[in-house]
C-alpha cells in the first residue's frame, strides 16, 4: 500500500548556494541511507516519488522548506524524521512529518501535493547600507504608496508589474547599518512574488545602499490558504 508523507525540513546558511537539482539529489541519497521503504516509479529508469513544494533561489536558506514523499509502507512519522536526520548534515534536517493518507481517510477527499496547495511565503530580508540616515522615513514612503511597481523580467520577456498586493505583510526594522525586513507575501502557481523581486524593489527606491553587499534571504515557512488564513502547510494538511 502506497503511504505519503508531507515532510517540513530546513536548508541551512551554509549551503545557500547549493542549487536546486543539488539539493534533490543529496535528500534522495539521505533517504536511501537511511533505509526507509521509499516507493520509485516503474520502468526503466525507475526515480523516487518525490517531490519538493517550491524550490528555493541559489543563495536563499530557509527553516521551512516542504516536500511530498511515497512509502511502499507506513512509517511511524517521529521514526521517519529520526533515521533521516541520523544520516544527515546539520543543514538538511527534517523538522515536522505529516501522514497524508490519514487526512484522505477522514475527509474522503483527495489531498492535493504540498505545490498545489500552497499560497503564500514568510521572508526575513537583510539589506546592507553605507548608512542609514534617512533610510525610516524612506522605507515609510513606500509603505504609503498605492502601487509598488518594478519590472518583472522571464526568460522570454519583461514587464511592469505592480507587486504590492501579493505582499500580506511587511514588518522593517533598522538596526546599525542593515535594514531587515520580515514579509509574508504570496506563493505559489496561484501567484508569485519572489524575495528577490520585493528585495529588488526596496534597494533600488531607497539610498546610500552598500551596492556589492550580499543581500541575506532566509525563507521562514510556506502557507496554505485555510478559509481566509494562511497557516502553515504543515498546519494545513494536518487539520485537513
């Protein structure tokens, strides 16, 4: 009996710069190590049924990063995230699992993979400045514009988009020379703002930016729409 697993886990600071296919890949090797019944496709060249909700940018980290995983077995969820984080390093670490074939036996309805459920992403953004002087009365201004427009580039085109409905939530502090930034802003095939656009758009409408400073990203948790809340995906599909 086919089993699956909603699995919350972190990508540490450390390998931010580790890309997407990477990462796939050292998580896979994990789960092999570990020895759990994991289910793989058919054919000839089977691949573990996995997959991850919403892929990060290289150089962004997080602690709340999700994936959908199938077992040929059920699998005690405490037992799942102990062997796994035997085997792993201090930067990939599963923190929360949830048994999705018990929500399905409840609701009697199909739950949806963790990409297709999600909406919306927790950011906490720090910018670096040469100073910081005039940088709250600045950072208040664009709090009080009616439209936060900045060109959104694809790889077939670009266009002015108008951002700031996709951002739920923007909390700025100033601390020395660094703005931080803590946003909840939406995600997902719905619609989509990355912290890169939104930090894109702060640096360039704000002055004195320390213009060869890394920019830090770190993803807080990703969220799916419950009535009219966002709650964690995790919460989600627990409460399902």
């Amino acid at each position: 009996m086919k089993v699956r697993y909603l699995i919350k886990y972190t990508k540490g600071s450390n390998i931010k710069f580790v890309a997407h296919l990477d990462l796939m890949r050292t998580i896979q090797r994990t789960f092999k190590r570990s020895n759990l019944p994991v289910e793989y496709s058919k054919g000839f060249n089977p691949h573990m049924k996995l997959s991850i909700a919403q892929p990060l940018s290289v150089g962004v980290y997080s602690d709340g990063e999700y994936l959908d995983i199938d077992f040929y077995e059920a699998v005690d969820e405490e037992e799942i995230k102990e062997r796994f984080n035997a085997f792993s390093t201090e930067d990939i670490k599963l923190i929360k699992v949830v048994k999705v074939n018990d929500l399905y036996e409840k609701s009697g309805k199909k739950i949806p993979q963790a990409m297709a459920a999600l909406d919306g992403a927790s950011y906490e953004i720090k910018i670096k400045y040469k100073n910081t002087n005039k940088l709250e009365e600045e950072i208040k201004e664009i709090k009080e514009r009616k439209e936060w427009n900045i060109v959104k580039k694809t790889k077939n085109s670009e266009k002015e988009v108008n951002i700031k409905p996709m951002v739920k939530s923007f909390i700025t502090f100033v601390k020395g020379d660094y703005l931080e930034v803590k946003a909840l802003v939406s995600c997902g095939s719905r619609e989509n703002l990355s912290a890169d656009l939104l930090s894109e758009y702060i640096k360039s409408n704000t002055s004195n930016l320390e213009q060869f400073a890394f920019t830090e990203i770190k993803r807080e948790d990703l969220y799916g729409l419950k009535g009219e809340a966002l709650v964690p995906l995790w919460e989600y599909f627990k409460s399902k």
